[in-house]
C-alpha cells in the first residue's frame, strides 16, 4: 500500500489583497497597508459588524462589509478609488453650477432652509385639518395630504369596495365640500400642500385649485406639489386605475394645464421612494426613478409640450433609508444625471429644467413595532442623510407608525427631529460638508453609473412604459410576503 502523503498545507490568503486588486495606490498607502495594515490583520483579525449571518459573512466565514443594498464596502478610500482623472473641477464643480453633485443653489441652505413638510391624513377632513393646524403652529413649513385608499383608487367612502378602509391610511374626500373641509382657515396662497394622488390626481387637484380660488387666492402665486407619477403605481404601489397609456395621456394633460394656469404648482412628484419600500435597492430606486422622469418628458414631447415649458416644474421624491453614506451618494448622484439627461438628451435650454429639486422620507420600512422608541434614533439619521445630500423638503416618520396612527406627541417629536437638525446641529451652515471624501465620490460615481447601465437596458426596451407591460421592473424587485395577514398594499400609515 502506498504511503499516503501528507496534505499539503494550505498558502494562507493575503488579508490586504484587496488594498492592491483593482486599484492603483499610491507608494505610501502600499507601506501603510505592509507595515501597519498587516500587522494589525494579523493579530487582529476583522470581525463581521453585528451578529454574524450569511449577509455579514463570506462563503469563507470572513467578515464582509456592504451597504444596506448589499454593494462591498472598502475598508478605507483613497485617491485609488477615483478615476485617475479626477479632479473636484472635473467631477464636482460648484454648487449651483453644472453639473449641481454639490446642490442646485450655491448658498445652500444659507439662502432657504429646506422645508419641513409632514404627510398627515387620517378619518374625516375635519379631524385631518386640526392635524394640519397643529402641525402649522408647531412650525411646519408646509403640508402633505394622505388620502385613504378608496380615495387614491377612485371610489366613494359609501360604494361597497371602501368598506373597512376608509379614513383609514388617510383622509377620505369624496367632494368639494370635503376639499373645502380640508382646508378650512389655511391660507392655499401662503401654505405649500403637497398631495398624494395618483390615478385620479386631476380630478382632486381640481377640487384643490376651486377651493383655493374660492379663497380668492390668485391660481399664479399658489405653490405645491401633486405626486400624479402613475408609473411607479405600476412598478411598486400598484395603486392604478387604468393601463399604462392612457394613465400616461391624463398626467400629460396636467403637465400641459399646469405650464398654463399654475406656473409655481410642480405637476408631478417622480417617485423613488415607493420603490424602495417595496424593496429595492438604493440604485434601482434612483435607476427606475430618473427613468421614469425620462418617460414623462418623452411623452410631453410627443404631445407637443417644449421641454423648457414644464421641466422646470418637475420634481422628485426619494426614500432616506438607513445606510447614511449610500443614501447621501443617490442624492448626489441624482442631481448629477438628472442634469445630464436634461441638457444632453432632451436639449433643454433653460437652467430651471437642468435642476433636480426633491422632497425626501425617511423609510417607513424600517421602523419595527418592536422597542418602537428607538426609531426616533433612525428617523433623525435618515433625515440627517437627506439633509447632508441637499433635500429642498422633508418629512420625518413618527416612531409609532408601525403601532398605528401617530400620537400628537409622536409627530411633535418627528417635526422637532427636522429642527434640531436644522438650527442645532450646524449641518445647514455650509454645502455639501462631506463633498471630497474619498468613500462619498466613490460611491457616488458608482450610482450614476449603475443608474446609467439601467438606463441602456430599459432604452433597449423601448422605454419604461414598454419594459412596464414586459413586467421587467416589477421583476427586479422581492415578490410581496404571502402571509394573508399582512395588508397587501404598500403603503404604510401616514403621520
């Protein structure tokens, strides 16, 4: 019988191999890495963040390090991470100048602090619009109306399909009369009011701009925002009335009507953050997102519209999620390729069309009912995110929301979170604070390039409302759980 020989004992990986794979650094950082890194790996090694699970370790048991969207995280950025043109002239600018990375207004906040707006609707206009009032004196810059379900679908409180849910994740409003509830003694010409409506979103707006009219508010000074984004209704929320095209011919019609008679009211709020709550990752919200403000353009144009009419009155809704880094990149990000496709693609003119202004949330997702307290610590981190990536307007999740509808106490809370970011923290004092790290450009060029890579597959396609009828956006995100005894829409409940 043969002699058996031993195994041959296994060449140990080198744990600063990743310092060298991909990159070029420079002759200090390759010292650093032998004579500090090693050492330190070797009698140290790292350890997975958390309790250890598949997602925070590797195939191997070592510890991995990724964002909250699952993409790798480098232990530490340098120059190497950058392309090996880059310059902050090249790549960054200024603010307020192209290519906007580092905000649309030069000043920052300097010049107007973002605007504290949170989403409130629930039960009756009248019980609704004593939220709105308390909110309003408790220094809320603006208002954000949630219609109940059988609202946001078309029906009546009273036809048989509302039973058990209206007033239930917003306000029901059947008529004028409950518009005119709604907002009774609030100035419509001096109060912004953002409303979260999407198939039937002209019909409310009427209703909006009669009461406002019966004010005697002038239509051309008043100011707001009407969600109207139908595509992502069929990619996320799936809160549609009718198909894709003729979904798509009743927004045109308010981006046309709206360039006429309501020239400070934005006609559409394209919407991430409903696609990041159904759960995608923080590149396929800011891909389908920016693509589907592509779509509409295209659409407008189609219809006859000059670009520079109604682009300057577009505006986006984004998600704030937990991983503070990576939501600041897609807001960066965001701004950047919204520019270029606005400039590039479609030739606007006017500067106002090459700006990407947006309204942010924080992600209701991820607000456990469990020790629900201690989502009053996510809340004020997601909204620091958004603020730190230049929000023009927030709202902040009360830290019930999971329990139920907020307390008074819960939404005063989530409201302060918004100020002591902004009077306290020293945060709003300068632009873009973190622009020039290493780790921020990093991952910010990585989302305008993953953006850019979705943007091929979907043009290939013929087009979002194409790849929407082909099922490929829905396809990209988790299925829904099964479990009968969680509510199977998306939506979570308003504050």
């Amino acid at each position: 019988m043969p002699e058996k020989r031993p195994p041959k004992p296994q060449v140990a990986e080198n744990p600063i191999a990743d310092v060298f794979e991909g990159r070029h650094p420079s002759a200090s950082e390759k010292n650093w890495a032998e004579k500090t890194l090693l050492p330190t790996l070797e009698k140290a090694p790292e350890k997975p963040i958390g309790a250890p699970t598949g997602i925070n370790l590797d195939q191997h048991s070592h510890a991995r390090f990724t964002t909250i969207s699952g993409a790798p995280v480098r232990r530490l950025y340098t120059q190497a991470d950058l392309p090996e043109d880059w310059s902050a002239e090249k790549y960054l600018g200024y603010p307020g100048e192209p290519p906007f990375t580092r905000g649309i207004h030069a000043s920052g906040y300097r010049g107007k602090l973002f605007t504290m707006r949170q989403f409130s609707g629930f039960a009756s206009p009248e019980e609704t619009n004593q939220r709105y009032k308390y909110l309003l004196e408790h220094g809320g810059g603006g208002l954000s109306v949630a219609f109940d379900l059988p609202t946001l679908m078309g029906y009546d409180s009273d036809h048989p399909a509302s039973e058990g849910e209206v007033g239930k994740c917003g306000v029901a409003i059947d008529s004028l009369e409950d518009m005119e509830i709604l907002f009774g003694g609030i100035d419509l010409e001096k109060t912004t009011v953002s409303m979260t409506i999407n198939s039937p979103a002209s019909v409310l707006w009427a209703m909006y701009l009669v009461v406002a009219e019966k004010q005697g508010a002038d239509w051309k000074k008043i100011s707001g925002t009407l969600q109207n984004d139908i595509l992502k209704e069929y990619i996320a929320q799936k809160e549609y009335i009718y198909p894709p095209a003729p979904s798509m011919r009743l927004v045109i019609d308010t981006f046309e009507f709206g360039s006429r008679f309501t020239p400070k009211f934005n006609t559409i709020s394209i919407s991430g953050y409903h696609i990041r709550e159904a759960g995608s990752t923080a590149l396929q919200e800011l891909a389908f997102t920016l693509y589907d403000g592509v779509e509409y353009v295209e659409w407008a144009q189609k219809r006859g519209l000059d670009v520079d009419d109604f682009g300057p009155r577009l505006s986006f809704f984004f998600n704030a999620h937990n991983d503070f880094f990576e939501e600041i990149a897609k807001y960066r990000a965001a701004r950047k390729i919204w520019y270029q496709v606005m400039k590039d693609r479609f030739k606007a003119k006017n500067q106002r069309s090459w700006l990407l202004r947006f309204h942010t949330q924080t992600a209701g997702v991820s607000l456990p009912a469990q020790q629900p307290m201690n989502n009053i610590a996510r809340v004020a981190l997601q909204a620091m995110a958004a603020v730190l990536g230049g929000t023009q307007s927030l709202h902040t999740d009360s830290y019930d929301e999971a329990l139920a509808l907020p307390t008074e106490d819960a939404a005063r809370i989530a409201l302060r979170t918004q100020q002591i970011i902004a009077y306290e923290s020293g945060v709003t004092q300068t632009v873009d604070p973190l622009g020039g790290s290493y780790f921020l450009e990093a991952l910010t060029l990585k989302m305008e390039k993953g953006a850019f890579d979705y943007f091929s597959n979907l043009d290939a396609m013929g087009g979002m409302v194409k790849a929407i009828e082909r099922g490929y956006p829905q396809k990209k995100l988790p299925k829904p759980p099964t479990n009968t005894s969680v509510p199977p829409r998306l939506k979570k409940k308003s504050s």
